[in-house]
C-alpha cells in the first residue's frame, strides 16, 4: 500500500495502509525489552524477516516518514529494541529462538529469512528511509554487524533466497548497490564453480524456498563480475 501510495500521490492507499497496521498492532505483544509478534505457538517473538521484527519495522519506518506521525516513530523504537536484546555478541548475529540453542551456545542461523542476512537487508532499506540522526547511527551499526557476519558465513547447502546462498549473497550485494561506499564495505563477491540443488529446491518451483526464486536472482544479476558460475548442475 506504501509503494501504490508513493508511486500513484492516491491518499486512500496510505489510509489502507495505515488501517492494515492498526491491525498488526493489536497483536503485538510486551516484551521485557519493546514488543514482537509471536508467529509460531509456544514460541516468543522472533528476530529476522520472514516472521520477526525485522520485516515489521521496514513498514513501521516507512509509515513514520511518510505521514510523520510520532507514534509510529515510537513503535520502531520498540520494535527496534527487542530484536536488539536479542543480539548476542559471541556470535555477532541475531539468536534464533525456534530451537534449544543456550545463552552461551545460542542458535546462530545466517539467512534472509533468519539472522544476519534478513536483519541486513531490513536496516538497509531502513536507513535510506529514516532522516533522524540517532536511527541513522544505530541503523549503520547494525548493518556493519550483519554484514560482517553475512560476509563470513554466506555458504548454505542451500541456494533459495529464503534460507540459501542467493539470498546471503543478494542481501550483501544490497549493501554494494545502495550504501556500500557510504560504509566503506563495498567488496566483490564471486560463486564460482559448480552447484545442485537441493531436491527440496528442484521440485519446488516456489519463489522463496524453491528454483523459482533461484532463477528470478539470477535473471535479474546484473552481469557485472561480481557474481560468475562456471556451471549449472541439477542432476
């Protein structure tokens, strides 16, 4: 509804818009540390895109520049506040709560729809949205932090954009394309050699889990160097 309202000028899209988040709303839930959704029964709010805080505050952020609305701004610091208490400093990445994963051992997933490349992805988009000093400087810390992480354990036995290597590898190639100078990160990232698809992946022709978002990455590289495959293998 924000992207019909910013390319169309048509008022009633940023109402739904705003209608929509009005019933996201009710469903948050207090945390000891801001607010989150809880997505899965028996399980607390995540971290990450695909069912966690990251993939709310983008919406959240956008709707706060868009109508400059105080209490959306308010709702991205809580929001905001509880993925970062779930930061954990041993593994410079985001815990991932579906499991058993301890304190001291927590689970450490590195993907788009959990962990650091989601969370990336996410502050990525936010920080070109905010104009407010302070999200801009706890925005670029994180992005440093998932970046970093993200840069290190990008390789997945996986190649879907949800949870493979293609979505870790686009995650970073966001950051190159839009803030990669701005961050001083900017570095060229080469897949080279060959490569099979899960069997999960070449019987699924979904976008996120499947070959479908597999070839729609590679359809949309710009063929630039950064990325090369020597060949494509799904035997």
């Amino acid at each position: 509804m924000l992207l019909a309202y910013q390319v169309t000028g048509n008022r009633g899209y940023l109402d739904m818009a705003e209608r929509a988040f009005r019933v996201l709303e009710q469903k948050r839930e207090k945390q000891e540390a801001g607010i989150g959704w809880i997505t899965e029964k028996g399980t607390p709010p995540m971290a990450g895109m695909a069912h966690g805080n990251s993939g709310v505050l983008m919406p959240v952020i956008a709707l706060w520049r868009e109508t400059g609305i105080e209490k959306y701004k308010k709702l991205a610091e809580h929001i905001w506040a509880y993925e970062e208490s779930l930061y954990r400093p041993q593994i410079n990445n985001w815990a991932d709560i579906r499991g058993k994963g301890s304190e001291q051992i927590p689970i450490d997933t590195v993907a788009w729809c959990h962990g650091a490349a989601g969370v990336l992805a996410s502050r990525i988009y936010c920080y070109q949205v905010v104009e407010d000093s302070e999200w801009e400087e706890r925005l670029k810390k994180d992005i440093l932090w998932a970046y970093t992480k993200v840069r290190e354990y990008w390789k997945r036995d996986s190649w879907c954009l949800c949870h493979g290597i293609c979505g870790n590898v686009w995650s970073m190639e966001y950051l190159n394309e839009t803030l990669g100078e701005e961050m001083e990160v900017k570095s060229k990232i080469r897949l080279v050699g060959d490569f099979k698809l899960l069997p999960q992946e070449r019987m699924n022709p979904g976008m996120m889990s499947g070959y479908g978002g597999i070839l729609y990455y590679f359809l949309n590289k710009k063929y630039n160097g950064l990325i090369r495959v020597s060949s494509w293998s799904i035997a």
